[in-house]
C-alpha cells in the first residue's frame, strides 16, 4: 500500500510541474497585458478569496483566483492550457486519497498570494514570475 501511495504521490507531481512552468510565465505576460482595471479586479478576487478562507478555515476558493490569473494574460491559448491543467489537478484531487488544499496553511497562502499581487501591482515581472514559482513550489514539497 505505502508503494502504491508513493506511486500516486509521484505522479502527483507532474501536473504540477507543469503548472508551475506555465503559471510562471503567466506572470509575464499579466506584468506585460493586464490593464490596471484587471489588476484591481485580481485584486477584488484575493479579497473576496480571503472571505472564504476565514469562513471555512481552509484554502477553498483559490483556483478560482488561480483562473483568473489565466484570464488576466491576455492570451487566449495560455487560458485554455492552464485551464486545462488546473483541471485536470482538480479532478486529482477528488479521486486520490489526499486533498492538496487540506494540506496546505491558510496563512501561507495568503501571504504568497498577496506577494504575487504587489509585484503585479508594481509591474515587477521577475517579482511576480518568483513568488508564483515558490508559491507553487511548497505544493510540490508537500507531495514529495
């Protein structure tokens, strides 16, 4: 049994790295397209995302703002493509043993998300493009 739960943490994984590739670049491309009025609403999204956390205590509600982000490149192909990861990560989720966002601490995802935000905010490419790497870095430490 402990094989097999390894096997499925390790393929775990994969959409993982990928996810943290493109969500990378899609900081990039938001620094580069996104207009202020889409950073406000990325910003009425973290705000409404934090409402969530206090009301359950857990970190639902932040894919949604994880598609927004896709939204917000400007790049129609990037959306579909992270959508289709993000999806696919989901429907994992549901059927595998562990829930990713049962592991993972309210607080810190508040705080990586609000450190990606600022640097959108300042139109700070390497910023954003580093603090969305580790924000999804500790979901792939947690499933190492």
């Amino acid at each position: 049994l402990r094989c097999h739960e390894r096997q499925q943490g390790l393929y775990a994984l994969h959409p993982y790295e990928v996810r943290q590739v493109l969500e990378t670049k899609a900081m990039d491309l938001i620094v580069r397209n996104a207009t202020d009025s889409d950073l406000d609403e990325v910003e009425t999204a973290y705000q409404t995302m934090l409402l969530r956390f206090a009301e359950t205590n857990t970190t639902t509600g932040e894919f949604e703002l994880h598609q927004l982000y896709a939204k917000k490149t400007g790049s129609v192909f990037m959306e579909q493509t992270l959508n289709i990861v993000l999806s696919t990560i989901l429907e994992m989720m549901h059927t595998t043993s562990h829930n990713v966002m049962d592991m993972h601490q309210v607080e810190e995802e508040k705080a990586d998300h609000r450190r990606i935000i600022d640097a959108l905010h300042k139109r700070d490419s390497s910023a954003a493009q580093q603090a969305m790497y580790d924000h999804i870095q500790h979901t792939l430490d947690i499933l190492q």
